[in-house]
C-alpha cells in the first residue's frame, strides 16, 4: 500500500493490477454495506413500532435509530467517495486503453463507465482487464489515443 501511494510514475498506478480490482469492488461492497444498514434503519423502526412495550423504550428506539444511522452515513460517505475515485481512474483507463482501437468501442466504453456508475466500472475491469491476455498496458504520456 504504501508503495502505490509514494509512486511518483503515474503511468505505474494506470498498471497496477491490484489497484484496479480494488478500485472495481471496494466501490460495490461499500454500496451493497450501506443498503444493508438502510434496510437495518428501517427493521429496528417497525421492530420498536410492533413491540407493546414501544412507548416505554423510546429511547432504545432513538438509540438504535441513531447507531445504525450513524453507521449508514459512515458507509454511504466511504461509498461515494471510492466511487468518485473509481469513477475517474476508470475513464482515464478507458481513454488510453491501447486495446481498445476503434473509436466507436472506446465511445462505447466511456459511456457504459459514466452511465452504469459502479456497475460500469466492475464490467469494464471484469472483461477488459481481468479477462484479457495480454493485459492492457497504459501509457498517460504518449499522445495516441
């Protein structure tokens, strides 16, 4: 880890196979974390609400509310933040993809990359960089595209 951040040669990150499968699923896992404790808001809500003892334990209710709360912002915020970084590595990758020789499928790809959010991302690295032999090789500092 703390050789991908001391790296000076951007053209090295581009490459980085283990950078590119976790900017692909920690974005995805982060989303899937975070609807998992949207949906465990609204279970500790209508779980208090169908107790008969409800009105005597509000404040468990509050607390519970507030706990997973407070935890779904957590993830939320971690979620759209790997995202936004996923979301520009990505494009970036898909511009200087070498593989990617007709302009109409790298236009293809951009747009599947902005358009499917995460989703894009994941199929983008699922067969364009993973199932490829050999593996794309970016260069950021040569002027082809």
């Amino acid at each position: 880890m703390k050789k991908i951040l001391m790296d000076n040669d951007l053209s090295s990150l581009m490459n980085n196979y283990s950078l590119q499968t976790t900017l692909a699923l920690v974005p995805n896992l982060l989303f899937v974390l975070s609807f998992t404790s949207y949906c465990a808001i609204y279970y500790s809500l209508f779980n208090y609400i169908g107790e008969a003892k409800a009105l005597e334990t509000s404040t468990g209710l509050i607390n519970g509310l507030l706990g997973n709360l407070f935890i779904f912002m957590i993830l939320a915020f971690f979620s759209f933040f790997t995202g936004l970084i996923s979301f520009i590595y990505y494009v970036f990758h898909v511009v200087k993809n070498p593989n990617l020789t007709e302009q109409d499928n790298r236009l293809l790809w951009i747009i599947g990359v902005v358009f499917g959010m995460g989703f894009g991302t994941l199929i983008y690295w699922w067969t364009q960089i993973k199932n490829k032999d050999p593996k794309p090789i970016i260069d950021l500092y040569s002027s082809e595209y």
